[in-house]
C-alpha cells in the first residue's frame, strides 16, 4: 500500500507530512523507554510483513500489521512505522523520502484511533478483547486503505480507478489481519498481558 514518489499533489505530500510528524512527535512525548525493545521488535516486525507481497488482480496486496501495533503501543505506533518506512524506502526503493509523511500517516494513524476506540473491548479481557482486537486489526487495514485511495483520488483525478481497486484488493487483507491480530493478542494476553498498552 506504499504510494510512490512523483505521484501525488504538493498540497497532499505537505498536508500529511505535518500529520505525521505531529504523531511521531506525541509518539515519542508518550514513549515509555522502558517499552524501547518493544517498540523495535514491532517496527521489525511491519518491515518484514509488509515486504512479502501477494499477487491481487493487476497489484499485490501484503500484510501490514499496523492494527496489532496500535493495540500494543498506541501512540508510539507512529515512530514504528515511520522508521520502518524509512528504512524499505532507503534500503528497497518501497515509496519513497517525499512521500515518507503520507505513508506513514495513512498507515499509523489508523492504528492509533482503533486502539482507542476499541480499548473499551480490549480491557475486558476473554472474547471482548478477541473481537476488539479483529476489529483494531481489521479496519486499521481499511482505514489505511482509504486514507491512501483518498489520497490518490485527492491529488488526480486520473488516478480514482486506481484508488478504488487498490482499496478493493485490500478487502481479504483486512479479514487475515482481523484474525492474525485477534490470535496474536489472546496469546499474548496469556503469556504477558502486561505488554498491552490498555493493561497499565
């Protein structure tokens, strides 16, 4: 779901460059240090799920994970995925520098409002925290998608097609990443559930 450099509008690339670094900058005000190790395995982990694409139609779709760091690290959500996409963009070409700020944004700032509008379901525990977790990972995914098809449509016309099939294409990635997330944070509940940003 990179947007690549040269495609979108001044006013877009602008726009949401200052987005995102106003939530990497409240990502890093929140930051517990303590939790540092942990904010690194997840931006490893973004780096690596989301290089393995998967032929959808005339793109490729893969997975993102961004719902599962919402859930984990809520704020600091933004300074994960923002080394992350620096680091595909300068080592693999994937986006790119200008487009750096509007990857990022469309990617955390998803994970960020799910993690808060779900906390309510997450902090129950048992099959509360099961759905609220499907859905933190699900609709981060379709919240990335249209963030990033809107993007496309906003900075040329010529390019709604392509956003509409872009967000299309993502449709069996949010179901996977529903499910991934929901099995991943009932595991970890068990085994550490003080990793959880809604445990504290």
């Amino acid at each position: 779901m990179h947007i690549s450099e040269g495609v979108l509008a001044p006013a877009v690339l602008g726009g949401e460059a200052v987005l995102a670094a106003v939530g990497i900058a409240v990502g890093l005000r929140r930051l517990d240090y303590s939790r540092l190790m942990t904010v690194a395995i997840l931006s490893a982990a973004f780096f690596v799920g989301s290089l393995v694409h998967v032929p959808v139609g005339p793109g490729s779709a893969h997975l993102i994970l961004n719902g599962f760091l919402g859930i984990i690290l809520g704020w600091a959500a933004f300074p994960a995925i923002f080394v992350a996409l620096l680091l595909q963009g300068v080592l693999f070409q994937f986006g790119g520098i200008t487009v750096l700020g509007v990857n990022t944004f469309n990617m955390a700032f998803p994970a960020v409002a799910c993690c808060f509008i779900f906390r309510p379901l997450l902090s129950r525990g048992g099959n509360s925290m099961r759905i609220g977790a499907f859905c933190c990972g699900a609709l981060s995914v379709a919240g990335a998608g249209f963030l990033t098809a809107a993007a496309l449509a906003v900075s040329n016309g010529g390019f709604t097609r392509s956003a509409q099939m872009l967000f299309l294409a993502h449709i069996p990635v949010m179901a996977i990443e529903g499910m991934i997330t929901m099995f991943a944070a009932a595991f970890i509940a068990r085994v550490k559930p003080e990793v959880f940003l809604f445990s504290r």
